[in-house]
C-alpha cells in the first residue's frame, strides 16, 4: 500500500477532465454519425471548444456580426428544398445559395477574387481543387485536409474577408433561409 501512487489534486483534475472531455466529444462524435443532416457541422466544429471563428471575433471586433453569422450558417442542418430565388431544388440549401444560385453568382464571384486577392497563388489554388462539401465547410470557417496546411495569419486573412462577402451573400438569401423554416 505504501508503494500506491496518488497524483496531486492539480494532476488529478487535469486527468478527470480531459478524460470528461474525451468522453463528451466521443457521445457527441458517435451521436452525429447517425444523424447524416449534421455531418457539415461536424466537418466546421469538431471538438467541444469555442469556435475558432469567436475567437477570431475576439482579435476583430468590428467583425463580430459577421462572424457570428457564419457560425450561424455552419451550423444549420443539410436540408432539402427549392430555391425560391431561382428555382432549383437541392439537398443541400445553404451549399446551393453560396455556391450554386445562379442569381447569386455576382455577390459569389465576388467572394472567390477575394480569396484569391488573400490567398497565395499556389494556396488559392488547391482551395479551389478541394470539392464542394470541402470548399463550403472551408468558407463557414472549418479546417479541411487542405485548411491543416494554410498557415495561420493566412487563415486569419481570409476568414476575415469572407466575413465580408458572406454576410453580403446572407443578406442576398436570409429570406429563403426563413421560407425553409431556419431559426436565424
């Protein structure tokens, strides 16, 4: 019994909370895998800590809106339904009007020489390679396979730029958000 080691209490309650944590985001994990509708918000916020997007907020205040409505966007449920501004239908809402909508395609186009104004040449590139589901979780602000490898001042760059263009986007579609029963 002597022998038996018994960890401090700051060890200890760093040890039961990234265990707590752990668990958490394995309920959480295992919950959306059955719940195909939420797999983009998985892909943009895959752990249980503040949005990387609220924390950007933080080093830019007067963008605090316009972030916010991009973790507003990122988190809403992939769902079917016609487009009231051209009249496609989709399965995927939110991905149609950023990067589908025929009408939108000015305010969109608009978006994409942003980033490629902000980006490296070679960066801009391969963003632009990634596909569609890859490309709208790296607009509403997640890390995809590409994303890892952008440093983070260029990630920061862009993301701010596209708080820009997106919230100009949002204000293009916030109503056929609402007409499919988005609480926005």
């Amino acid at each position: 019994m002597d022998d038996l080691y018994i960890p401090d209490k700051k060890l200890w309650s760093k040890i039961v909370n990234q265990s707590i944590e752990i668990q958490e985001e394995n309920i959480c994990k295992s919950s959306i895998q059955f719940r195909p509708e939420l797999c983009r918000y998985y892909k943009i916020q895959n752990r249980l800590t503040i949005h990387r997007l609220l924390r950007l907020a933080l080093v830019n205040p007067r963008l605090n809106y316009k972030l916010l409505v991009m973790v507003k966007l990122g988190s809403i449920t992939i769902k079917d339904g016609q487009c009231s501004i051209c009249g496609c239908h989709s399965t995927d809402v939110v991905q149609h009007l950023i990067l589908y909508c025929e009408k939108l395609s000015d305010a969109r186009n608009s978006m994409f020489y942003g980033i490629v104004d902000v980006l490296p040449v070679q960066e801009s590139v391969r963003f632009f390679q990634q596909d569609d589901s890859d490309i709208i979780v790296a607009l509403l602000g997640g890390i995809t396979d590409f994303m890892q490898s952008v440093n983070s001042d260029n990630w920061s760059n862009k993301m701010c730029c596209l708080a820009d263009h997106i919230f100009h986007l949002y204000g293009k579609f916030k109503g056929e958000l609402s007409e499919h029963r988005f609480n926005f």
